[in-house]
C-alpha cells in the first residue's frame, strides 16, 4: 500500500488525541525514571503502542523502531517514533511536548510528522516536497547576522555525567545573540527551525527518534543540518540545525 500523508496525519492526530486524554488529567499520570533524570510516563506507553499497532495495521510492511518498545519486525525499511518528545514537559503541564514520526527506507528519511497536540500544530514533510505547518508550507527565516539571531538549544538529561555538557558552549552563544530558548523538546526545536521562528538548533546526545522526523522538516524547508564539525547529514549525537546563512559563523562556536 502506498504511504498517504491523510492517513499518517490522521493516525498521528488519533495517537495526539491519546496523549492530550493524559495531559489533561496528569494527577493519574504513572512516572517512571528510566534514569534519575530521565522519565517515560504511562502517556508514553500508551501513545507508542497505539501507534505501533495503528501504523502496522496499515503498512504492514514497515519495521518499527519506538523509545519506549525498541526495534521490531524489518529494520531496513522501518517507522521512527518518539511518543512524546518532550516528557518532562508534558509531566509538568506545560504545552511544548510532541509526538515524533518518521520512515526511514535504507536509511534514507523519505517522511517525518511532529505534531504538537497542546498547541495543535501539525507539521509534516515528504522528501523533495518541501515542509508543512497546518498544510501551509514553511520555509528557515532570512536571517544573517548571527548578533540578532534567536537561538534554540537543549541539555541532556544526562548532562551530570558528561564533560561536555553544552553549558560553555551555551554561553558562548548566548553572549553573542540576541535570543536565546529552551522549548525541551528537540523535535519541536527542529519545526522551529523550519517554521522560521528560530534561527539555529543545536543539541548533543540524542537518539535517532528525538530527531528523525523534526530533522527532515528541518531540511525540506531549508535548513542546513550538520554536526558540530560542519558535515551534513543527521547526527542524533550532535545536531546543528540552521537556516544557513549564520551557519559558517555558528560553528565556529561549537
């Protein structure tokens, strides 16, 4: 069966009708600590296995790679999901959380959808067709003077136990910037990047569903994505998002 953009919005949709079920009534929210920093929610569970079982029903050919579940069935042609990007966000009440879908065919990202059920923003993009927002397209901002960018960053949950934990280069940035954000969800960040609403994203020990489908937008609609050394491609362990035109002054921050 051919993938259709309808069908996938309207199973992401569902799934985001799921989790916004939970936020709503986040007294009753079960959290877990996977580490001492880092929580899964029954939300979570939930909303990944709604969606493995939603996307399995219709694209019975697809492997499935989930945070919460790991990698089952065919891996070489598979989808790519984070269920909430965002949890710690989403524990608290608070609207920057988003579910995170992507397909990935000889590892080559073909689609992605991040869909921000709290803020009700939908965004999806399909290889060489460009990136949507609430089906309008969107494009990186103009912005070329890294002294008036806004800038997006994250910090690992596992920052503690890092040496690199971004806090020097943050305030190398930031010094040098006009705005800086943290939204705590790197999916969300990407679509900000896209969208235009921020300049550049950057973060570091990631894994491939945090950004996978945010990654793809980011790129359809214009984004220069690299590491932190400057080659292109998505690298979960460094990403460094942005519109390209303060990208050759930005990393030489990194």
């Amino acid at each position: 069966m051919p993938i259709s953009s309808s069908i996938l919005e309207s199973i992401i949709r569902e799934a985001g009708a799921l989790a916004m079920s939970h936020f709503k009534d986040l007294k009753k929210l079960e959290v877990i600590k996977k580490s001492p920093r880092d929580l899964v929610t029954d939300a979570d569970v939930a909303v990944e296995a709604f969606l493995q079982a939603a996307l399995a029903s219709r694209y019975p050919q697809f492997g499935f790679w989930g945070e919460e579940s790991g990698q089952s069935a065919n891996q070489t042609s598979r989808w790519i999901v984070d269920p909430i990007d965002g949890t710690h966000s989403f524990s608290r009440g608070q609207y920057f959380w988003a579910i995170s879908v992507a397909l990935e065919i000889d590892q080559e990202l073909i689609f992605g959808a991040v869909y921000a059920p709290a803020l009700d923003d939908y965004y999806a993009a399909e290889k060489g067709k460009g990136a949507w927002k609430n089906g309008e397209r969107i494009n990186v901002s103009t912005e070329s003077n890294l002294a008036d960018a806004m800038i997006a960053t994250g910090f690992a949950c596992l920052r503690a136990y890092l040496k690199d934990n971004n806090l020097e280069r943050f305030c190398r940035i930031a010094e040098i910037t006009t705005g800086q954000r943290r939204f705590g969800s790197a999916a969300i960040d990407l679509c900000l990047v896209a969208d235009g609403q921020v300049d550049a994203f950057w973060e570091q020990e990631l894994n491939l569903y945090d950004v996978a489908a945010g990654a793809l937008i980011a790129l359809e609609a214009g984004a220069t994505v690299t590491d932190f050394q400057g080659k292109l491609g998505i690298f979960p362990k460094q990403i460094l998002a942005t519109n390209g035109k303060i990208f050759d002054e930005l990393l030489l921050l990194m």
